[in-house]
C-alpha cells in the first residue's frame, strides 16, 4: 500500500475527487491568467477549494494545506536561498561578466552561437531565469551589434541555454520542488538533469537559431548603448580597470561548478562504493545539496568577494540583497507544496496513479503533458512543476530511483513548453529585443517548445538505459 492515508479525508468520495481537482486547478489558472492575482494566493485559494469541493472538512484541508506548505519550505526553501547568494555574488563580483568575456573574446563569427550557448548555460547554472536574462540581454545586444549578426541567431542559443538549465536542472526552483514531491535523489538527478539538458540546449540554441533568425532577421535594439563603437573606443581604459578587478576566469569557473561536482560525486559514490565505505561517507556528507551549497557560497565569499576586491560590509551587502528578491518564489513553492499536499490528502494523486496504472500511458509522457496543460495554462513554469508534481507524487512510490529522477525531468521539460502572452518572460525578451508580438512568439516561444519536446525525447531515451 501507499504511503498516503486516506483516511484522512472521509469524506472524500471518488466521484467527487476529478471535479475537486478541476475545480481547484481552474481557480489557480483564473486567478493567475486573467484576474493577475499572485500565484502564492491563487495556489492557496486553489487548495482550499480542492478540499472544500472534494468533501475534505475544512480544518482537514487547511492541516494539508499548512503541512504542504511547511515541508516543502523546509526541504527546499534554504537551498533557494543559498543558491540566491551564490548567485548575487557571481554577479557583484563581475565573475558572470568574466565568463561571458573569456568565452565570447575566443569564439570566432561561425561558432559564436555555440559560445553564447555556453554562456547561457553556465550563467544559468546557478542563476534564477530573470536574473540570468538582466545579465545576458546587454551581453547578447552588444555581441550582436559587434559581430554584426541578428539578435536571434546570437540571442537565441543564449536564452536557450538559460532556460533548459532553469527547467531541468537544480538548484532552481522547480527542479528542487519536484525533487522534493517525488522523494527522487537529487544527485542523480541532477547527473541526468545535465545529460538532458546539453543535448536539448545543442538543438534548441545554435541549430534552431541557424532557421528561426531567416524567419526574424532583426538587428540589436540600440538598449544601454547609444554608439558601440564610440564607448568601445572611450572606456577602453575603464573596462581594463573593471576586468582587473574581477576574479579570473578559472577562479570562477571552479566556483560555478563546485557545488555540481559536489553533487554528481555524492550520486557516482552511491552507485559505486558500498555503503560503510570511508570514501562514500565523506562524498556523501559533501554532496548533501545543503552542504554543497554552503561550501559553495563560503567558497564564494572569497573568491568572489574577497577576489574582486569587497571588503566585509560588501560581501554582506551583497549576500543580503540576494534574499528579498526571493521571497516571491519562496511563497510560491511553498504554496505549492501546500496544493500538493491537498491533493495527497483528499486521495486525488492515487486515483491518477492508478488511473495511469490501468492504462497504457507512458508514466514519463503523461507527467510531461499534464505540466504542459498547467504551464498553457498559467504561463508559469514553476506553478507548472510544482503542480504536476503534486498530481504525480503517489505515482513515484511505484518507480525505482532513476525511474523517479527521469519524472522530474520530464515534468520540467513539460514546464518549458510554448511561453506566450501569459507568461512575464515572454514579454520581458520582447521588449529587451524589440520585436513584435508575432515575432516573439516564431523565435522565443518556439525555442521554449523545441527545449520541451526535445527534453522530452531524451528522457524516453535515458528510460532505455536507465
């Protein structure tokens, strides 16, 4: 038997749970999509009308709701948070700048897509999405402009790289949040998370920016910079100065990846040292992704901050201007660890379990699918995840450990699929890249439904091996 019990909810009926769950997922997407009501509200209002209509007693389904909500803030909410830090600092410090320099400054004209690629997925790597986009877009404008090309064919690999990371891989948001749902191990996912991604960031950047910039063939907007060439020529000096002062390229590359190597050496020690083994104890208290993170941003502080010249009130600084902006996506996972929850309770993730069970479904495509209705449907692709999660849960209990990292993958590739007017990023690259509404939705949201399918196919095809 499950887990779950269901005797929680008496009052629940089978025949009321599918009109429970609509119920509640239609006021998520109402209140998110036409009334712009905060998703945090609108996954709270969902939750409780999931209980009320599903028959669960009221106080039931607020203890659901609130028991949801605490575990999944415990689980993940201090990963966020350490991952928000690291990645303020990476910015302060100019070791972003630095990346995007080294790496732009050795590419040639004919394999700058694949650079700016790169660039998009390592800047993403422990970046949230927005704070990713604010860095890359003046960095895609002027390469752009320099090199002569259409803001699509350079822009395009850059984003894609920044969003497959966002979607497939943790620590960000989503990724932790399914993680945390369906019990699956973070490392491991977080090993094939990668796999997926360099594959669906090879096609959906550089190969599908070589045809979508014929369809939009259309110049850097002339944002930050009025006259390239005059500053190139006048603040030569200043940008030596500034390049001085941040950490070197490997310093920072070392960083970056620290807690990544930190994480995939706790997931090759579980599958190849017997448990006991000195060696895997050590790699395995390392690459707790709390332990990994907070060596990452200790690490960090020095060669980040100390490496690029903050004295202590900077790095502080700059540490605590890394949490306000988080708390909004805090709020938001959390609610919706609360909306899964509720789901649980009520018994709604055992009848699609056994729905999908007597059915011939694909248990990876069904998960895809229903985080692409939710992502259609709200424009969010961590409400998008952290539902399908919750609808999911029960059916993880039936999957083995690599089975169940695969899942999570696949409802992140469905998360991704086909941004358009709902969604804030869709507008955000709009505006930075001046194009038309049409324009956008030819390049960026078709971008977005080309990292979907094709994380979706590499998943199947890891389900072969795996």
């Amino acid at each position: 038997m499950h887990p779950i019990v269901l005797a929680a909810a008496p009052a629940a009926s089978s025949g009321r749970l599918v009109p429970a769950a609509l119920a509640g997922i239609a006021l998520i997407v109402v209140l998110i999509t036409y009334l712009k009501v905060h998703p945090f509200l609108s996954l709270t209002l969902g939750s409780l009308l999931v209980g009320i209509v599903a028959g669960l007693p009221v106080a039931d389904t607020i203890d659901a709701f609130t028991k949801g909500f605490g575990d999944t803030a415990a689980g993940v909410g201090a990963l966020i948070a350490f991952g928000a830090m690291f990645g303020k600092l990476l910015a302060d410090s100019g070791g972003a700048d630095q990346i995007v320099d080294t790496i732009i400054g050795r590419t040639g004209r004919r394999f700058l897509p694949w650079a700016m690629a790169l660039v998009g997925a390592l800047i993403g790597l422990p970046m949230f999405f927005e704070i990713g986009l604010v860095l890359l877009v003046p960095v895609i404008l002027l390469v752009a402009r320099r090199a002569q090309m259409s803001v699509i064919a350079v822009g395009i690999p850059a984003l894609a790289g920044l969003s497959a990371m966002h979607g497939l891989v943790p620590p960000h948001p989503g990724p932790l949040v399914a993680i945390d749902s369906l019990k699956a191990d973070l490392g491991l996912t977080l090993a094939l998370g990668i796999a997926v991604a360099l594959p669906t960031i090879a096609l959906s950047g550089p190969v599908f920016a070589r045809f979508a910039s014929r369809w939009v063939d259309v110049p850097a907007p002339e944002l930050y910079v009025t006259d390239a060439g005059a500053r190139d020529a006048d603040d030569h000096a200043a940008v030596d100065a500034e390049r001085r002062r941040r950490p070197s390229f490997p310093v920072t590359l070392f960083t970056v990846l620290l807690p990544v190597v930190l994480m995939l050496g706790k997931a090759v020690a579980d599958i190849t040292l017997d448990e006991g083994d000195r060696v895997r104890t050590v790699l395995d208290n390392l690459g707790t992704p709390l332990v990994a993170l907070i060596i990452a941003v200790v690490v960090a502080m020095f060669t980040f901050g100390r490496g690029s010249g903050m004295d202590r009130e900077g790095i502080a600084s700059s540490l605590a201007g890394s949490l306000p902006p988080i708390a909004g996506p805090l709020l938001i996972v959390a609610a919706g660890g609360g909306f899964k929850q509720t789901l649980v309770d009520t018994g709604i993730g055992d009848l699609v379990a056994d729905w999908v069970k007597d059915s011939d479904l694909s248990v990876l495509f069904l998960a895809w699918l229903v985080a692409v209705l939710i992502r259609l449907a709200t424009g969010s692709a961590t409400v998008a995840t952290v539902t399908a999660a919750g609808i999911l849960a029960p059916l993880a209990t039936t999957l083995d450990s690599g089975e169940t990292s695969l899942l999570v993958l696949a409802i992140g590739a469905g998360s991704l699929f086909f941004s358009h007017v709902n969604d804030a990023g869709f507008w955000l690259v709009k505006e930075y890249f001046g194009l038309s509404v049409g324009q956008n939705i030819r390049t960026w949201s078709l971008m977005e439904t080309v990292i979907s399918v094709c994380g979706l196919v590499f998943v199947l095809l890891l389900n072969l091996v795996v």
